[in-house]
C-alpha cells in the first residue's frame, strides 16, 4: 500500500484515493468485483485456512502463532511460487466446495442424473409449434409469445410523440402466453386471458362498499350453468355406480383353466412400475403379470391411439377430456431409459401410451402370449373376441373394470359360457358376472335399456345381434 502511489496510474490512483472507486476485478465476470479491504484480507488469509494452518489442526501456543506470524510474509511468497509450480490453486469458491472422493462421486451422478433427463426433455426440440417443457401444453395459432419482442416494438413505436391522454392499447396487440389454452374465455370472439387473482385484486380496489363487492359477485364469467356443466363440457358421471343393478354370481371360477380376454387399458395401470426400473423391466412386469395370473392363452386386446383420429365420437371426447385433466409430457421411450415421471402422468399422454403399446407387444409376442390392438376403442373388440371363443370354448372369462363391457357382453350374449371379472382392490375380492344370470327383475331391465341406448350411440360399431 505505501507504493500503491509509483505503481498505478496517475488517473486510476485519483479514482481509488478520492473518487471511492475500490473494487477490484480477478475476472471478467460481472459479479466479481471484492472491495479492496477484503481483497487484503482472502489473500493473507488463505494460508490460515489451508490445512495446516492457524486455523487447522492442533491447538496453538502464543510462541507457535508469533512465529507463524512473522514468517507468514516470507511463507506467502514461497506458496504461491510452489502454486504456480505445480500449476495447482488451492481456493474456496461457491463452485468448489470440497475435493473428496464423496463428493465427486456425488457430483458425477447428478450430473448424469441431469444428463438423462435432457436427454428425455430436450430444451431446444425441433417442433413446429409451441410447447411448454415443463408440462407437454401445446399452443395453437392464438398463441404468440415468442414474437413478444416485435410486439413490445410495434406498441413502443405507437406511443412516441403521444401525450398520456391519447395512448390507448388494444387487446389483439397483447402477447398471449401458453396459459391462454387452459385460462381463457370467449369475448367477443376473441380469447381473452383470465388471472383469477388479479381480477379480484381489481375487484378489491374499485368497490367502494361491500354491498358493491356483492352486486360485483353476482355475475359469473360462465356462459353455461355451472351446476350441468364444467369448462370441458357436460359433467361427467360415475358409471362405476351401474354395478349395483347387476347381479355377482355366487361361483367360483379358475382364471389358469379358462381363456381369458384380458383389458389391456385396464391392465396398463394393474401392474404398479415401481421407482428406478427402465422400460424394459417395466415391460417384463406386464409379461409376468399376465403369465402369472391367467396363463400364457391369455388373450390381451389394447386400444389404438393413432397420430390422427379420424373418428369424431364420444371416446375420442372422453380422451381429450382425461388429456385435458392430466396435462403430461411425451417422452422418448427405449429398452434401457428410466421414465422421469410417475406412472399415471405417463399413462395420461396418449403418445406415451401408444410408445408403450407398441414396446409391450413386442415383449408378448417374444413370450408367447396373444395380443390384439384396435383401430381406436378396445371395447367392441374385447366383446367380439370373448363371443367368437365360447363356441370353441367352455368357459371365457372378460378381465376389466370398464362397466361398458359387461353391458355389451350382455347385449351381445346371454351364453352360461360368458363370464366377466372385476379384479378386487386391496382387501376387496373380485366380482365375478355371468351373462346369463345378470340381469333379474324388469326394474333391472329398464336400467339397462336405458343405458344400452347411450351405448348405442357411443358404440355404433357394434352390430347387437342375439339369437331367438
């Protein structure tokens, strides 16, 4: 410091001593400047933090830390010569917190851990539309952020040279983020953003009473009544509830003596994946599953889910619906990747479940087991193959818990042979249904005309033909 004067220049000298200029720079960075005092303080000090220090290892006597003191100008010189000896750099930043083997094994598996998941949400897909990374939400042509720059342009050029009065913005010259898809209403025709809290927040401030506030609430952003429907539609109901109109018979079937038509939608979310196992693993539980349970003549009918539907009905509104509740990322799927989301977020991603399909077919067919796959809906398929094999067979089971296939089974047949079997849930036993003893009173039978007439309509592929 007492030639800090000779060894700077003369304008930088008057900045430091008089102009209060004391940060110093080691990098470039932009964060990187230390105030002078301090600067002082980490190079003397960094010695007395390494090992072997003052500040490590055993206790000091007043003699022991006089010495260290006194030579710690000489020894200052000396490591940092053999430092730059051994191009070595013994320091402490927030990027290197310690050196041991712990810690750098550590490091290296998060960082694969890091390199996976990229490797399954690449930041920078080659897509021709909007999509968040987070959540799989895709955009359509209302969506218009990634101009937002060009917009704030065009709106910044409309307002120089005009006073405060006569600015005015419009609505269609707004950015529209991704969260117009889920968080907007019709109004006028157009989409219009809806922040539930900053439109109460406004609400809050302009109302002068509270009898205000509730004349304010007395209107709804709804154009439909809230109590039939919801903003995906008509309210869905339980159809699970059907089950209390049929009859469970009493007997007791052998699933591993049967042949058995298994629901592959059902089957998908049966077998739980379990944490840290790859595709293929998963694939394999799928195999066993089935094997286990009832056998490898087991017959396994799984939906189609093609790029484009073609089909317009009430299936396809119902997986928009499910798409709609559970919004869920695609991921690329192999033999030896690890899913990095749970198991019904994966399952709710058509694309995911047609990759998973597919994969799972394979593994069937290497193993044995008979497998089918239908255009769009499994239902009509399941039914027909469960009718076509009571001619061959004695017994035929249908696997599921979809009350719609007990209801066509019904319609399509009113065989002994044909059986049905809702799979129980922890300590719930299985039900088990027979075609020809199901339905019992005409109260029953009202019922399900009733609902045979909406299937009818969901389901008009299915040609319900009975014998005399």
């Amino acid at each position: 410091m007492t030639t800090l004067k000779e060894r700077m220049l003369p304008d930088e000298y008057e900045k430091f001593t008089s102009q209060g200029f004391f940060t110093i720079r080691r990098t470039d960075k932009f964060w990187s400047g230390t105030w002078t005092d301090m600067t002082i303080e980490q190079s003397l000090m960094k010695l007395m933090k390494s090992r072997g220090g003052v500040t490590h290892g055993r206790g000091v006597s007043e003699s022991v830390l006089a010495m260290w003191t006194l030579g710690m100008v000489a020894t200052q010189n000396i490591c940092e010569e053999v430092e730059r000896f051994c191009n070595v750099s013994f320091t402490t930043s927030e990027q290197h917190v310690e050196l041991r083997t712990s810690r750098i094994n550590r490091d290296n598996r998060n960082v694969n851990k890091l390199v996976s998941w990229f490797q399954q949400h690449c930041p920078f897909p080659e897509k021709t539309y909007l999509m968040s990374l987070s959540t799989g939400l895709v955009g359509d042509d209302r969506i218009n952020c990634h101009n937002a720059e060009e917009i704030g342009e065009v709106g910044v050029a409309n307002v120089v040279g005009k006073d405060f009065a006569s600015i005015t913005f419009k609505r269609k010259d707004r950015v529209k983020p991704l969260e117009v898809m889920t968080s907007s209403i019709p109004v006028e025709g157009e989409s219009v953003l809806i922040n539930p809290t900053s439109l109460f927040q406004r609400i809050s401030i302009v109302k002068q009473s509270d009898e205000e506030l509730e004349n304010f609430l007395s209107y709804e952003l709804a154009p439909y009544p809230l109590s039939l429907f919801n903003e995906n539609g008509m309210r869905k109901g339980t159809k699970s509830a059907l089950y209390k109109a049929f009859q469970a018979s009493d007997q007791s079937l052998d699933l591993k003596n049967s042949i058995v038509v298994v629901d592959g939608g059902f089957l998908l979310h049966r077998v739980v994946w379990g944490k840290g196992i790859s595709f293929s693993n998963i694939c394999n539980k799928y195999v066993n599953y089935v094997i286990a349970n009832y056998d490898s003549t087991a017959t396994v009918v799984f939906d189609g889910y093609p790029e484009v539907s073609i089909v317009r009905g009430t299936k396809q509104y119902e997986r928009n619906r499910r798409s709609r509740k559970h919004v869920s990322t695609t991921l690329d799927i192999s033999d030896n990747l690890v899913p990095s989301i749970s198991q019904e977020n994966f399952l709710a991603n058509p694309t995911n479940k047609r990759r998973l399909i597919g994969m799972l077919m394979d593994k069937f067919k290497s193993a044995h087991v008979s497998f089918k796959q239908a255009e769009e809906d499994e239902d009509t398929m399941i039914v027909e193959t469960a009718v076509d094999l009571t001619s061959q067979h004695d017994s035929v089971v249908v696997v599921g818990e979809d009350i719609d296939l007990l209801v066509l089974m019904i319609a399509s047949s009113c065989s002994s042979k044909l059986h049905f079997v809702k799979p129980g849930k922890g300590k719930a036993s299985h039900q088990i249904y027979t075609c020809s003893t199901a339905l019992t009173n005409s109260m029953i039978l009202e019922t399900f005309f009733l609902f045979m007439l909406s299937v009818a309509v969901t389901r008009p592929q299915l040609h319900l033909v009975r014998g005399k």
